[in-house]
C-alpha cells in the first residue's frame, strides 16, 4: 500500500477517533451528571438522546451536501461545528443548556461519520475499500480507550467541566490535519440529485434495508454501551471500578475490527456481517447473566469485540450499495434513519430503569432487536457492489 494510502487512513481514521472519545466521555459524564444535578433515568437518557437527535439531521444534511459541494468541505465544516459544540459544553450550566449543546455536537458528529466513510469509498474499490472501511472505523476503538483512560485518571482530579474542554482541544489538531486530505474523486452525473433518487426502483430496496439495519445496530450499540457504567454501578460494582471494566472491554474492540477486516477478503461482507450480529447476541446473552468480575469482563469484553466488529463491518457494506454521485446521500440517509435508533436505545434503557425493570430483562430486548436485524440481514440484503454506472447515465 502506498504511503499516501496510509495517509488518507490516518487523516480520515482520526474523525472516528474523536468521534468514539465524545460519545464515550458521555457515558461518563452521566454518572457525574446524575449527583451534581440530582437527574433522574429517564432525564439522563433523554440527555443522552440529545447527541442522536443531533446525528439524525447531521446524517442525512451533510451526506446530501457531500454529494452537491464535496466531501472535503463538508468535513472541514462538520468539525469546526463539533469543535465548537465541545467547548460550549464544559461552560453549560443546567441540564438545559447541557442537552441542547450536544445536540449542537450531535450535529456534527452526525455529519462527519457517513462523509468520512464516503471520502474512503471514493479512492478504494473491491476488497481493498472494505478493508479500509473497517480499519478506518476501528480509530472508534482507540477514541474509546483514550477516553476510558481520561475518565478513570484525570476526570476524578479536575472534574468532567475540565475534562471535556481538554477534549474539545485535541479537536483542534484533526482540523489541522483536514489540510492533507485529497481533492474530491470526480463523478459527472447528468442531472442534479436529490433525497427522492434514493427512493427510485433501482435504489429503494437497499435504501430501505441499509436503514433498517443501521437503525436495529444503532440502537443496541448506544443503548447498551452509553448505560454501560452505569449497568455496573447498578449491579454492585464500584464507579472507579467500572470505569476499569470499561478501558479493558475497550481493548478487544481492536482485535474485533482487525479480524473483520481480514475477513472481508476470505468471505463475503453479508457472511462477516451475520457472523459479527450473531456473535452480538450471544455475547449480550452472556452480559446480561453475569454475576461476577471476572464473568461481567470476559462477557463485556466479547460484546466489544462482536458488536463494534459488526459496526465496522456494515460501515463497509453501506457505501458500495450506491454508486458514487449519490454515495453520500445514501450513507447520510441509512445513518440518519439510523441515529433514530440512537436516539431511541438510550432513553429506552433510562424509562425501563425507572419502571424498575431488570438489567436482564433489557438486554434481552436487545437480543430480540438484534434477531430481526439479523433476519432481515440474511432474507432482504443483497451482496453486491453499485458501481457500474453513475446516475443518470445511460
């Protein structure tokens, strides 16, 4: 692979590192939020909810304008919107102000995640643009881990005010690296597009699903890892040792991306796609009948791996079901329709705490969620590649 193949993955791996580090600094936050606000669970879900909300608007606006006035440009404007966001948040001074600033960030959260990931589709094609899907997602990993790492040694000392603002710096550094990412791959379709294309005969079917999928893995993911400290507090264990159990359940993420990505070359994306979703459900199985440390990390830490290892792997399925003049639009509409998910899983988990309904009780409803994600995977989508023409061509 030539060095500036790295590049384009480091430059655009860096979002989801950033990306990964604020959602995960969320699930910390909320724990802090809970004493310093006296919230109840349904409040801290629904400020939870706030980023998803943001994501569903950010999703399917910027992955629309990536496809009418570039994917560089977008980027750099979701970032600067991200950043901003961040900083605003350490100075919010209520609940209020808290949930509408991460809708801001939400925003652009939302926005960078499906333009990343087309700017990758753009310059690779076959088993190599896959692979570089999922190794580019697999940054969400170490985002993760960084932010476990703050929560656990810096957020006890100078609080998560702090602690948010110095991530809201580092922000600073991915927009400086934008300034390497290449020009815009070309693509010359006849007729200027819209939403409604993607809902046309030869693009509803994988629209439709592509969403549905996005929504059954958006919704599991966030409802259980965003609660996932707070799962443990619940059950017995120590704040300081969740956040712990957290870091450690962070590392097998990695080895999760790095297996799916040399997957994509032996089998087929639906086939790798099954085997992580399924592997999902098992693990959350495992998780949610638990009932020592050593059960909680070896369960948490599979769930890692399959879950974010099937996240990866759908990133890498989605961009190539469209072809490049609507790639955008589509990865924005699938993630969107998605984010409602996101928003949904959340809050859902905080409104059945407070009916004071069991930890496994929950997860199994994640279990039947993933079920139909997994049926609909197997019986509806299609294996295929849409770059054999650009719309509007003959």
């Amino acid at each position: 692979m030539q060095l500036k193949q790295y590049k384009l993955l480091g430059v655009v791996g860096t979002a989801w590192l950033f990306d990964a580090m604020d959602v995960a600094m969320l699930s910390f936050i909320m724990t802090y939020l809970k004493t310093e606000w006296q919230l109840t669970p349904a409040t801290l879900g629904l400020v939870s909810a706030a980023t998803s909300v943001g994501m569903v608007f950010g999703a399917s606006i910027c992955g629309y304008l990536a496809d009418r006035i570039g994917r560089k440009r977008v980027l750099m404007y979701t970032l600067i919107l991200f950043s901003f966001g961040n900083i605003l948040l350490g100075m919010t001074p209520n609940v209020t102000l808290f949930i509408a600033t991460r809708f801001l960030t939400g925003v652009g959260l939302g926005g960078e995640l499906p333009v990343a990931a087309t700017l990758i589709a753009d310059h690779y094609r076959g088993t190599q643009q896959s692979r570089m899907l999922v190794l580019a997602d697999s940054f969400w990993a170490i985002g993760w881990i960084i932010a476990s790492i703050l929560a656990f040694w810096v957020m006890p000392l100078i609080g998560w005010r702090w602690t948010v603002l110095a991530t809201g710096i580092t922000v600073l550094y991915a927009l400086l690296m934008r300034r390497h990412l290449p020009a815009d791959s070309p693509s010359r379709p006849t007729k200027k597009q819209s939403y409604r294309t993607l809902w046309q005969p030869e693009y509803r079917r994988q629209t439709v699903l592509l969403s549905a999928l996005w929504f059954v893995v958006m919704l599991t993911y966030y409802g259980m890892f965003l609660w996932l400290p707070s799962v443990l507090l619940l059950r017995g264990f120590p704040i300081v040792t969740s956040f712990s159990y957290t870091l450690l359940i962070s590392l097998a993420q990695l080895p999760g991306y790095y297996l799916a990505a040399y997957l994509m070359g032996k089998l087929q994306r639906k086939t790798v796609l099954t085997i992580y979703l399924l592997g999902t459900v098992i693990s959350a199985i495992a998780f949610s009948i638990a009932s020592n440390n050593t059960a909680i990390l070896i369960s948490g830490a599979w769930l890692s791996f399959f879950d974010l290892g099937a996240w990866g792997t759908l990133i890498a399925f989605t961009p190539s079901q469209f072809p490049q003049a609507i790639r955008g639009t589509g990865m924005g509409m699938a993630q969107s329709i998605g984010r409602i998910g996101a928003t949904i899983g959340p809050y859902m988990v905080g409104v059945l705490l407070q009916l004071n309904f069991g930890v496994p009780t929950i997860w199994a409803l994640f279990v039947g969620i993933l079920l139909i994600g997994i049926v609909l995977l197997v019986f509806g989508v299609r294996d295929h590649v849409a770059e054999v023409k650009e719309v509007g061509q003959p």
